[in-house]
C-alpha cells in the first residue's frame, strides 16, 4: 500500500494546547500539513501555532471544549471555512479521571464519556459528511492502553477508552472502501500533565509524547488500523486475551497502575 503524502493537507488536531496533541501538530507541520488546533487553553494555543508557522505552514486557532457539540461543529465549520476541506483529524482531546470504584460517582463516569467518548464522536461525526464526499481522509483515535486492559483505580477513564475502542472498531469497518481510513492508537503512560502526579514501575515507564506522535503519523502514511505501542504492553494485551486473571496478576504484581504522589494540577489534555 502506497504511503499517504501529508503534503498541504488540512489536518485538525483536538488536545493540541499540549502533550500528544502539540508534538503532534508540529509533527504534521514538518511533514508540510496546515492545522486546526483545538483545545480550551487559548494562550497555549496560539503558542503552538506560532510554533507551526515558523515552520512555513498556516495555523487556525479554535478555542473548544470537545464536550460541548456546538462547539466541535464550529471547529470543523472554520476548517472548511478556511481551507474548504479536512483531510485529517487527530481526536485526541482528554481528560483522566481516577477513582476506586467503591468511590465511583455517576458524575465521575459522565465526566469523563462527555470528553473521552463523545468528544470523539462528535469530531467524528462532524468530519465524515465532509470527508466521504471527496472520496479521503484519515481518522486517527488516540486512545490508550486502557481501552484494552483495564487498570485499577482508573474506572472512568477506562470506560470511556473501551467505548472509544468500539466505536473506531466499527467505523474503520464501516469506511472500509470509502477511501477514509481509520486508525486508533494505543499508548501505555505518556509524559503528560495528564498523569504528573503518578510515580510508574519500570515495567511501565512513561513514554515521551513524541513518540506516539511519530506513531500517530506514521500510521496515518501506512494507513495502519490499530497500533498497540510498546513491547511490554502488547504483551499484556495478549496474555490478557489469553489468560485474563494471569494478566490481572501482572498488574497487581507490578503496579501497572502506578502510585500518586502529588496532587495532581491538571486533568485536561
């Protein structure tokens, strides 16, 4: 299969105010992409798209909360405003909410579908139209490991992460032969402000963003369909498949759930 050139494409890019979502937009910009970025930070935003065109490519600024759906529909409305198409779009909006399910409030839950899951379904549902009259596009879901193995302490988040998997399950079969391409990514603990406050086993480091951003544009190029990343998570999922409880030993043996030490600053990604 041919590699997808990202040449003057016209990419939007949820979350982009920092982590995943920033290296990643600078990474579409090196790659001779134009961005929308999205997120609620507006001055970190505009910081990225100084950043973007320094590089010689245009930058839109949206200021928007994924969960709000009149918000998302006037991201993708400017982008096809400004550039009269979207080739990409990066949902990567975010944000962790941890609790013990004996302390789990129904609000916990909802709070965190409202961004992870149906942020993601309405980025998607807005692009679609847009995409599947010209025939191309790309979709990438920038999930987690947790949408494939659930980890303690992290039911809300989890939840919506397996929700998210599901439903790029059934899109990318869906658009099969449409031309628009799914991909959903699965990265174990990155170094984000999402997770500052945890400490993590060396079984489980926490990954440098750029990576999953080379991961995330490299799979749309390859047109791949799901990136499990990392040695040792593909191997949990696996035992996971195969084994379950054996795979809840290893999480409880090593940790995987990491240990908070501070109180964390931020949830928003």
């Amino acid at each position: 299969m041919a590699k997808r050139d990202l040449k003057n494409k016209i990419a939007i890019v949820t979350g982009a105010s920092s982590g995943i979502g920033r290296v990643t937009a600078l990474r579409l910009a090196q790659e001779g992409a134009h961005l929308s970025l999205a997120a609620r930070r507006v001055e970190l935003l505009e910081q990225v798209a100084r950043d973007i065109r320094d590089l010689g490519r245009e930058a839109l600024v949206v200021p928007a909360d994924v969960s709000q759906r009149d918000q998302v529909r006037e991201l993708v409305e400017r982008t096809v405003e400004r550039w009269g198409r979207v080739d990409v779009l990066i949902a990567n909006a975010g944000i962790y909410v941890r609790s013990p399910v004996k302390e789990l409030t129904v609000e916990a839950v909802e709070r965190s579908m409202a961004v992870n899951f149906y942020g993601v379904v309405y980025g998607v549902l807005d692009v679609l139209p847009h995409m599947l009259a010209r025939g191309s596009g790309h979709i990438v879901l920038v999930c987690s490991l947790d949408g494939r193995k659930g980890l303690p302490l992290d039911a809300p988040y989890v939840t919506a992460k397996f929700a998210m998997r599901g439903f790029g399950d059934v899109l990318r079969q869906e658009l099969h032969g449409t031309g628009v391409g799914v991909s959903i990514i699965y990265p174990p603990r990155v170094d984000t402000p999402f997770i500052e406050s945890l400490n993590m086993p060396w079984a489980s480091p926490k990954m440098d963003p750029g990576r999953v951003a080379d991961i995330i544009v490299g799979a749309i190029r390859r047109q791949r369909a799901e990136v499990v990343m990392g040695f040792w998570p593909r191997m949990l999922d696996l035992l996971n498949v195969i084994a379950p409880r054996w795979a809840d030993w290893f999480v409880r043996i090593l940790n995987l759930e990491g240990r908070e030490v501070v109180s964390r600053t931020s949830d928003e990604v």
